[in-house]
C-alpha cells in the first residue's frame, strides 16, 4: 500500500548502486505536503505558517457514500501524526450533493479543529495597549487565509434566508472554489500521489489547445521540417484545460 511506504512501515527496496539514506528517518519525509504543493488548485490554498502544520500529514483517503442506492457525495479524510498544533488525529472534509441529482452540491462540512492555544494558523492575534496604566490589553483575532479553512467551509444559505444578488455572486464563487479543491484532491492527487511527488503525474494529463489561433505556435516553426514530421506538440506539460473542460480542472505542476 502506498500509505505503508509514506509512512515508513514497509521499505522500499533500493536500487542498484543507490546510497544509503539517514537511518533514523522513516518512509518519506514530507510526502503530503510536497504532494499539495505541486498542484496550482492546492498549492494556493497553502500558505507560509501552514508548511510547519503540514510536515504531520501522514495520508490522504477518500470514500463515496450512498443513499438508498444512490450516490450522495464523498468523503476526503487527512490523517496527521502527534503534533503541537492539534489534537485532532484525523481532519474530514464530506461534499453532499442533492438526492436527485448526484451533479448539484448540496452542502460542505468539515471537522471543527482543536487547535492548542497560540498554535491556530487560521488567525492573527493583535494586541491593543490599555488606555489606562495597569489596564489590561485588548486582544483582538483576525481571520487569515490558510489551507486549513477548507475544513471550515461556507455556510448555505437556507431558501427564506435573504441574499443580495452580489453576496450570492460571492458566495457561489467560494463555494465553488472550495468544492474545485476537493475534488482536485480525490480524483487527481490520490489516485496518482507517488507520481504528483516525483513529478511524472503532469506527463500524464492531457495537454489541451484552446481556441483556433494556430499563428502562435507557426512563427518560430516555419524552417524546422523535423517539428512538422512529429505532428505537433507532445502531451504533458503546463498548460490549460479547453473551455467546458470536465471538473476538477487539470493541475498544473509547480
């Protein structure tokens, strides 16, 4: 199993004329986190204070769930090591989407986070010098950007609940921001983890041209005749998904 060589708990065995490796240092060290971090739709999400929190990532599963024989939704579940930023062991993300139509999310939730006092990357305490000598200072928590939100994700609006047409505008693209990151998660990173972390996983997504503008690749390719015997650019590599491209959107390799 791959978590069993993440972890530590089955070896790898070495290839010929290989070095030998520190000892003390079990499976591969930071595997997850290099994993989120070589794809764009995880990579943004991840920000500076988060890649110490990371370093416990052990494993990332997912499972589908039905209901009365139809698919309800998924399930995204990270598992971290003993750490001195949270007691949780395990962190879940579940997407439900609606019963009769297993295309429309319906909702998002995530496990509350116990974070140990002064350890959430989520916030930034600011303090206020007293007004008066001897006073005591006023603590103020501001909400910051970090991959951890995505286990706190929007709420949904109820059908009587009043929303201005830009607040749902709003709402709708982090909603659809955090579902991209969810789905990118289960159905690009798990699958292929072992080849996001060595960098082979990009060769294997297909490269897509959009559009009909061929002028762009013509100019610096008028005099060689070995490009034009090959029939095109090859596949891998960066690039973008054609429009109306099926979701989750390709990751492009960092």
């Amino acid at each position: 199993e791959p978590s069993e060589v993440v972890s530590g708990a089955k070896e790898v065995p070495k290839k010929e004329g290989e070095p030998e490796g520190d000892a003390t240092v079990k499976g591969i060290p930071d595997f997850w986190q290099t994993v989120l971090l070589k794809c764009d739709t995880t990579a943004e999400t991840i920000k500076d204070k988060d890649l110490e929190v990371l370093k416990f990532l052990e494993d990332i599963t997912s499972e589908n769930f039905m209901e009365d024989g139809n698919p309800r939704g998924f399930k995204l579940m990270f598992k971290f090591g003993e750490n001195p930023f949270f007691s949780n062991s395990v962190l879940t993300k579940t997407y439900y989407m609606l019963p009769d139509d297993d295309a429309v999310l319906e909702k998002a939730e995530g496990t509350k986070i116990e974070w140990v006092t002064g350890k959430d990357v989520t916030i930034k305490v600011m303090k206020k010098k007293p007004k008066k000598a001897g006073g005591k200072p006023q603590i103020k928590t501001e909400k910051i950007e970090s991959f951890f939100n995505f286990f706190s994700p929007p709420d949904f609006p109820e059908e009587e609940d009043e929303v201005d047409d830009e607040a749902m505008e709003e709402l709708q693209a982090v909603i659809e921001a955090d579902y991209e990151v969810g789905a990118t998660i289960k159905e690009k990173l798990i699958p292929k983890a072992v080849s996001w972390y060595t960098g082979e996983a990009v060769e294997d997504e297909p490269y897509y041209f959009g559009g009909d503008d061929d002028d762009d690749f013509d100019d610096d390719e008028d005099d060689d005749d070995d490009d034009d015997e090959e029939g095109g650019p090859p596949h891998g590599g960066k690039g973008g998904a054609a429009a109306g491209a099926e979701q989750p959107p390709e990751c492009k390799q960092q």
